[in-house]
C-alpha cells in the first residue's frame, strides 16, 4: 500500500472520529425534566401521618443506607428517610433518593447491586406489583440479611414519568428520553424495609404501606413517586 493511500485512509478515519465527537456533543440532551416541573421536596411533600401510619421519630429501627454519604451526594440531589408505625405496631421503614440527572454516571442505583456492598447477603430478588387506584405498579421484592438482621425490602424506581423495573428498561428509558426528547430525566427509588424473618407478612404490610400513601398524597407527591401513574 503506497504512502497516498496510507494518508487517504487516515484522513477519513479522522473525519469519522471528529464527526462522531461532533455528533455526540449535539445530540447531548441539555434540558433537565426537573427544570420543566415544580421542584421536589421531599421534606415538605412526604406527610408525617397518613390512613393508619405515623411517623416514629424515635424508632430504634435503623434504616440502612447501602451507599456511602460521599456517593449518596454525588448520585442524588436529595435523600429522605423515616420510620411509620401503624395502630397494630407494625414498623415500615421508607427510605427515598432523587436525583435530578439520570445520565449514566448518576443514574438510580438498585438495592440489589448496594446492599452487598455493606455487607448484606441478597437471599433473593423477584418482580412484584403492587395495586394502586392508580393502576399497576411494577415493583420489586428483595431480602437481605447481615447477621441476625433479616430485612425484606419492597422498591420502585421512576424514570422520567414513568415506573420502571430493572437495569435494562432503565437504560432504555434514560436514551429514549435523551434521544427522541432532548431532555435528561430525573428519578426517583422508593424503597421500603421491614425487620423481620416473616418476608410474606412484610411484604404484604409493605405494599399496604405504599398503597396508603398513594392514597393519601397530593398531587405534587404522586407526580414525583410514580409520574404519569399519578
């Protein structure tokens, strides 16, 4: 092959790389959905009481948190958790994380994949739904246990304005809204936990749990939990 070819195929292998670069920068969604809609406080919009739950301010239940406080602040742009007991002393505790940008290096992360991370052993994760006045929820069941600590965890994630279930539609979801609508999505994980060995009794209270904020939240609360369902 003569030195004018060699250069000629260089040149265009070049020209492909810059307008790859080029293609990529411009097609780079720069609007966030959250800019588009009323701001989320999690603080303000999560009632303290609800149907047959309360707050327990000063539960002795301690809600873990798979992911370290210097991730947790880089991932998500607030965090909120706390414990409810209802008349039958039944103790829930909801942790949520919201994060603004759901670009690959900060998307959502699942309960599944942090757990581990702190020491938990994951005895199974499965797919579930919860029913709502709302319609389906497609959720997931998962139980972790550390020690003598057995915990049975029920979570959704929301991406954009919708529900979403697993990493792969949750890939899919965050380029058909960066593709097709230009937007860079926000997001959501619920996640509720019970201690307990009684995964079948938990996971129903749990779903109740749910069932009954959804009930009981306004407007803006819906929206930013499960979007278009709300």
């Amino acid at each position: 092959m003569n030195d004018s070819r060699l250069f000629r195929r260089a040149i265009a292998l070049l020209l492909m790389m810059l307008t790859s670069a080029a293609l990529a920068h411009f097609l780079r969604p720069t609007t966030f959905t959250a800019d588009l809609q009323p701001k989320v406080d999690l603080e303000q919009l999560l009632p303290r009481q609800f149907g047959d739950w309360r707050e327990l301010p000063q539960s002795t239940a301690q809600i873990v948190n798979p992911q370290q406080a210097e991730l947790l602040s880089k991932i998500y742009s607030q965090t909120l958790s706390r414990t409810y007991i209802n008349s039958q002393q039944h103790v829930v505790m909801l942790s949520i994380a919201y994060g603004v940008d759901q670009s690959k290096a900060t998307q959502l992360h699942k309960p599944e994949t942090c757990y581990p991370a702190q020491g938990f052993e994951v005895k199974f994760v499965r797919p579930a739904t919860i029913q709502t006045k709302l319609g389906t929820l497609e959720t997931t069941q998962m139980f972790a246990a550390l020690g003598q600590r057995n915990e049975p965890i029920t979570y959704w994630m929301r991406i954009g304005d919708d529900v979403i279930r697993g990493g792969l539609p949750q890939t899919i979801q965050r380029l058909k809204l960066g593709l097709f609508a230009g937007t860079v999505a926000d997001g959501l994980l619920f996640r509720v936990s019970s201690i307990s060995a009684d995964t079948a009794n938990s996971f129903s209270r749990q779903e109740k749990f749910a069932r009954d904020l959804l009930d009981a939240a306004s407007p803006s609360l819906r929206k930013a939990l499960v979007g278009n369902a709300g």
